[in-house]
C-alpha cells in the first residue's frame, strides 16, 4: 500500500533515485544507527565472522559494508540503483565490486553467497515478492539473508522517509507499506525459514538524538528479520 494514505506531512513526493541522488550529500550524518547498525549488532543467529562471500543489496553509501568490514574478513559486492550513492560507498575501497542494479535483478551469478544483507531499502518497493525471489537465487543453500527495514508501523503513524534538500525544502521519498506478515508470505514463498526477529522502538537513545519524537516513544521504527535458505 502507498504510504500516502497514511502520510501526515504531506510534502512532495520524490521518486528512489532522485531521492538518495540528492539525499547522499549528507545522508551519513541524519540515518542514526538506531535504526539499523543497532538491530545488525542485536542479532544473534548469524556469526558474521564465518561468512564466505557477502551481498549487500541497495548498499548504499556503504554504511553496512563498513560495519560489516569490521566483522568479518569475507569479501563483500554491493548493489544499488543510485550512481551517486555508488560513488561514495566506491570511494570507501571496502567492496570487492560494486553494481548499478536493481536488487530485483541483480545481475550477479547464481548461488554466489553465503551472506546477503539489505538496510533501510523494502520500504521503497511497490512489492517485495521479486526481492526474496532474487535474494534465494543468488544464495547458497543454506545461507542467510539479514534484512533491516523501516518498520510499518511508523509509516502507518505517517512518518515517511524525508530529508532536506539544499534548498531547504523538505521531500519524501516514495514508500510503501509492507506488513511484517507481508515479508513472512514472500520469504516462505521464495524457500526461507525465518530463523531470528528483533524490532526497534523510540527509546531515550532516539529521543537523545531527536527530541521531537517523544510522542513517539514505544512505536516501533525499524524491524530485522534473518532468513535461511533450506
């Protein structure tokens, strides 16, 4: 479902690539960890150390590689649809390869990973089926795929992915809502069995860093999911 129809702020809507193409100038310094790095190092099920090959679709700037970098000595590839997020996550020199792609069809070979992780991203896709499909094609039996996104129900509380351009004007990001039933239906469908679930709330961590959001406080903002490929 579009998230307009839950959208309290109603600024103008901008489609993916736009977004980040522009967003990346500062993009780094607004994501918090919080919403993502935090769920990645909760995460209990997956020894990150062991990987052999890992994917990080729609990486980036790079964030989760670099994290993951520190973890684990296992090559790592990227995929992302925006040249200039690309550019920087290139600039970081921690990616065995990076490609211009959609995470739908990656382009890269068969069976190829171990490892696949995706940040902050299912949000902006009309539908999450083909992402599961693709991520199950291109991972080894027996393989992992972590997967960290922007939680329904804060977009159903009608904050929508936003940022501010240099101009000052403030745009969202197209998204859509997928329930977290939504994801189980399409990973069981592509061959996953859901292993771990962790779910980040607004806490005094977030409300340090935006105090705004106090009326938010308990809502869930952001979910990870670890699925194994039987």
């Amino acid at each position: 479902m579009d998230h307009s129809h839950f959208d309290k702020r109603k600024y103008p809507i901008v489609d993916v690539r736009e977004g980040y193409g522009e967003w990346v100038r500062n993009y780094e310094q607004i994501v918090q960890d919080e919403m993502d790095v935090r769920l990645f190092e909760r995460l209990q099920s997956v020894d990150w150390s062991a990987a052999q090959s890992i994917l990080d679709l729609a990486c980036g700037t790079g964030r989760i590689g670099t994290w993951l970098k520190t973890r684990t000595a296992a090559p790592i590839d990227g995929v992302d649809i925006t040249p200039e997020m690309v550019e920087v996550a290139r600039a970081k020199n921690i990616y065995r390869s990076l490609h211009i792609a959609d995470v739908f069809n990656t382009g890269l070979p068969a069976e190829a990973y171990d490892l696949c992780t995706q940040s902050l991203a299912d949000e902006h896709m009309p539908d999450i089926k083909p992402l599961y499909h693709e991520v199950a094609r291109v991972t080894q039996k027996g393989g992992h795929f972590v997967i960290v996104g922007f939680h329904p129900q804060f977009l159903m509380a009608g904050v929508p992915t936003h940022f501010d351009r240099a101009s000052g004007e403030t745009v969202t990001i197209r998204s859509y809502v997928h329930l977290l039933s939504d994801h189980v239906k399409a990973a069981h469908a592509a061959g996953w069995t859901l292993l771990e679930m962790d779910e980040g709330v607004i806490d005094d961590a977030w409300l340090q860093k935006k105090p705004k959001w106090h009326i938010y406080r308990g809502t869930p903002v952001s979910f990870a999911m670890v699925w194994h490929r039987d």
